[in-house]
C-alpha cells in the first residue's frame, strides 16, 4: 500500500470549510478501485490522505485531488472575489 497525505492551508477556517464541502462530494465518485481518498479540514487546512495499491494509482489519485481542489478555489474565488483566497 502506498500512502501521500496533502495539506492546503487557507487564510481563514471559514474559506477552508467552503473548499472541503466543495470537493468531499467527489468522495466515492471517482472511478476504480485502486485508490480510496479522505477528506478532513483542521481548522483553516484541508487534508487529503491518498491510499493506492501501486505508485501509478497514487499519482492519479493525487493529481486528482490536487484538480479537484484547485477547481473549487477557483469557483470559490470567481463568486467572491478577493473574499476567498
């Protein structure tokens, strides 16, 4: 089993809280089975820990997550500008 954990820190727990109910709906979502994902926010950081059963589905699953997070930064920054990020 491989593992990668990935933080994302925020300016603000409230802007992390927006970021995490954003991207925990993908839980479950995405196809295959050879990498699970959890989602958990500490305060203002988001922390996404990655468990594959071999490094090229590690690498999906964090190229992934790093997409997904980076998408719904952008959405979040896109209906409020300056406010988010």
């Amino acid at each position: 089993m491989h593992t990668a954990d990935l933080r994302f820190a925020y300016r603000s727990s409230e802007t992390a809280a927006i970021v995490s109910e954003a991207v925990e709906r993908e839980l479950g979502e995405i196809g295959g089975d050879r990498a699970t994902a959890a989602v958990s926010r500490r305060g203002a950081t988001i922390v996404v820990e990655i468990e594959a059963d071999d490094l090229v589905a590690l690498r999906a699953g964090v190229n992934t997550w790093e997409t997904l997070l980076e998408v719904a930064e952008d959405v979040a920054d896109t209906a409020r500008p300056g406010e988010i990020l």
